[in-house]
C-alpha cells in the first residue's frame, strides 16, 4: 500500500512538473510566434475548427439555456414584484458565470478532444519525433497555433452564447409571459456594466488557454498505440472540465471581492 501511495504521490508531481515544463516552453515560442506570419497560417484552419464548427453547438446550448433560465426566474421575480427585470437575471448570470463555462466545456468536448487525438496520433505514429529530428520545435510548430486558437476563439464563443440566451429569455418573458419588451432591455442595459462583460470576457480567454494547453499536453505526452490516444482524449476532457469549474471558482471569488473593493455593494434592482 505504502509503495502504491509513493508511487502515485511521486507520478503526480512529476505530471506537474512535467506540465509546467510543457507550458513555459510554449510561452517562449508564443511571442515570437505572434510576429510570425507563418504562425498564423498555420492557425487559420484551427480558427475554423474551433470557432465555425462549434458555433452551432454554442448557440444551441445557449438557446436553451436561457429558456430554462427566464422560465425558472419567471415565478419568484413575479412574486418579488420585480418580473419586468427578469432580463437582468437571465443576461447577468449568462454573462458572468454560464456563459463562460458553457463555451468552455463546448470547446473542450468539441475542440480539445479532437486537438488531444490529433497530436496524440502524431506522436504514436512519430511525426514528432520527426520534427524533432528535422531541426523544428515541435511545440512551436504545433502547440503556438493551437493555443492561440483556443484563446482567441473561446471569448467569441462565449458572446454568442450570452446573445443567444439572451434573446431567449426575451422570447419567454415577451412572448409567454406578457412583459413588454421595452422594459426588458432597459433594466439589462441599466444594470449590467462593462465591469460583468469583463468579467466574462476574461474567464473565457483563460478558460480557453486552459484547453490549448492540456489538449496539447495531454496530445504530447499520451501513451501508445490506440487505447492510449483514446485514453489521452477522455484525461484531456475531464481535466479540462475540472479545471475550468475550479478556475471559475477562484476567478470569481477574486473578481467579486475586488469590485465590493472598488465600487462597494451592486444592487440588481
């Protein structure tokens, strides 16, 4: 027992260590990458992989979301006598906490499990070991491009899935509900500030490198043959999800506690 424990104890800070390797190399290549044009093209197919062919998914998940949402708040404002700013509820929690980690977890299942096969396929058939061998940085040829995919792609992401819920709680409150539409935008226009989009804004690019980076590593480092890609994607998914959940937690709490600092208490009616 005692040497399993060891053993477990002893993988696990290696992984980390070994991560951390992984992500303080790719940071090196990245500001130069930046400046690279070839960087970039070779980005330009990850841009349409990540952003065009999940956008669907997004804006679906989005959709529904803010249906469940405007129909669950709908009662208890009403009971409050504050139905008419049933939009501000539907918008603000879209846009700092489920709009975020939606588009997060849609780009994980989408994009970082197809990014971990892709790279893991690479490395099990030795296409990397061939870029090594050929003189090329393998991280800066192929992790750079993926990352900066994942970071810039996930915040749009993320705006259409606040847009699309958004109009579906207008929908509900609208179109089931009897609320005039005027009063419905003005209390979302009154009481969110640029303050929450920001907030929103920066758990998306950080959600994002999350998922470049741990589809990469995981795609990097997985074991062989085909139960070892298949293996790699599930960790990737799942480290991802777990990570975006925990990094949402602390992001939060920080950005809250740093607004109460600043501006005091917010009020949402």
């Amino acid at each position: 027992m005692l040497t399993t424990i060891g053993a477990s104890t002893i993988g696990t800070f290696t992984a980390f260590g070994q991560f951390g390797v992984f992500t303080w190399h790719m940071i090196r290549w990245l500001v130069p990458g930046l400046l690279n044009p070839r960087t970039w093209r070779r980005a330009m197919p990850l841009f349409y992989e990540v952003g065009n062919r999940t956008l669907p998914v997004i804006m679906v998940t989005g959709t529904f979301v803010g249906l469940v949402l405007a129909v669950q708040s709908y009662d208890q404002l009403k009971a409050a006598g504050f139905k008419e700013r049933m939009g501000v509820l539907v918008s603000l929690t879209l846009v700092q906490e489920l709009g975020p980690v939606l588009a997060g977890v849609m780009v994980a299942g989408r994009v970082g499990g197809a990014l971990t096969a892709e790279l893991g396929t690479m490395r099990v058939s030795d296409q990397i070991s061939a870029l090594t061998v050929m003189g090329a940085d393998p991280i800066r040829q192929l992790v750079v491009p993926r990352f900066l995919a994942c970071i810039l792609l996930t915040p749009l992401l993320t705006f259409f899935c606040d847009l699309c819920g958004s109009v579906a709680g207008w929908a509900v409150a609208v179109l089931a509900k009897d609320i005039p539409s005027e009063p419905y935008w003005y209390y979302i226009n009154y009481a969110i500030a640029k303050w929450d989009v920001m907030v929103g804004f920066i758990k998306s690019i950080i959600f994002g490198g999350m998922i470049g980076l741990i589809a990469s590593y995981k795609g990097f480092f997985c074991r062989t043959g085909a139960a070892g890609v298949g293996q790699a994607c599930t960790e990737s998914f799942v480290t991802s999800f777990v990570s975006i959940l925990v990094a949402d937690f602390f992001i939060g709490y920080f950005m809250s506690g740093l607004y109460r600092g600043i501006y005091g208490f917010k009020s949402l009616v």
